[in-house]
C-alpha cells in the first residue's frame, strides 16, 4: 500500500466536518463526469481582522474513499481563508496532509475543488449578508432521491 493510501485510510477512519451547515452562507455541488460520484460542500463566513474568511466548511459525498478523505482535509484547511484565496486552490492544494494525488486520483481531487468552486460562486452571487443565503439547501441525499416515477441522472454543474 503506498504512504498516499495509508493517509487516505487514516483520514477515512475520523473524516471530519461531514454532513449539512445548516446556517451556510454558500453551498455548491458537483458530479463528476467521469465516475458518477458526486460531492456538496457548505461553506459558513465570518469576520475576522476586518476580512471575510470561511470559518466553517462541510461535505457531503457520494463518492469514492479519496474524495471523502480530501474533502474531509479541505474543509479543515480552508478555515480562516477568504472567497479569493478559497478561489485560487487547485486539488492538489486541498489534499493537505494526504500529499500529492496519485494520477488515477486526481478528478477526485477535482470533485472537491469543483464543490468548492461551485459554492464560492453561489456565494457571490447571494448577497453575503443574507441569512437565509443556503440554509434552504436541501442535503445531498435528500437531492438524489428518485422522483416517483422518475429515474436518476448525474449532470455535471460547472
Ligand atoms: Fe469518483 Fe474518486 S472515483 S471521485
């Protein structure tokens, strides 16, 4: 097993910040077109020296074990970032403590840097003081429920 897997495992068996914000500020969603998987991620702001920083983030995800392992390091490290700086995080910069992503990993990576971008950009969209600005977002789950009658289909969100 290569060091990257270990840490992968490591990060699997205490993933941190799972699961809804419920008074988010942003939330963004992406399905990867390459396996199905798909990730949500929830993005809390505060102020803090005068600037807006994320201070909370969360995920959701159906996906493999890498994209849970890096969004559960990206959500820690994105803590104290502004929406700029936020913006300008390639995949490999969320892997953190897991390292460099191995090739046959990367869009796992880019699951996770696809989410954030997504709620970044719903966050600019919504004014920054609305209160109610994401807390309507349904959860992940609750979003890939099958309508009766109907059958599911993953699109990707740009
Ligand atoms: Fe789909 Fe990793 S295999 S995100």
């Amino acid at each position: 097993m290569s060091l990257f897997e270990t840490k992968v495992r490591e990060a699997l068996a205490n993933p941190l910040n799972q699961g809804e914000l419920e008074d988010a500020d942003a939330v963004g969603t992406v399905g990867s077109p390459e396996c199905g998987d798909m990730l949500r991620m929830w993005l809390k702001f505060t102020e803090k020296d005068g600037k807006r920083v994320i201070d909370r983030a969360s995920f959701q995800a159906f996906g493999c074990q890498t994209a849970i392992a890096v969004a559960s390091m990206a959500t820690e490290l994105l803590r104290g970032k502004t929406a700029d700086e936020a913006k300008h995080l390639t995949a490999q910069d969320l892997t953190g403590n897991l390292g460099p992503l191995p090739p046959m990993k990367i869009h796992c990576g880019q699951l996770v840097e696809g989410a954030l971008r997504n709620a970044l950009d719903q966050d600019a969209v919504a004014a920054p003081t609305d209160p109610k600005a994401g807390t309507m977002a349904p959860t992940l789950a609750s979003s890939l429920q099958p309508k009766t009658g109907g059958t599911l289909r993953i699109v990707p969100i740009d």
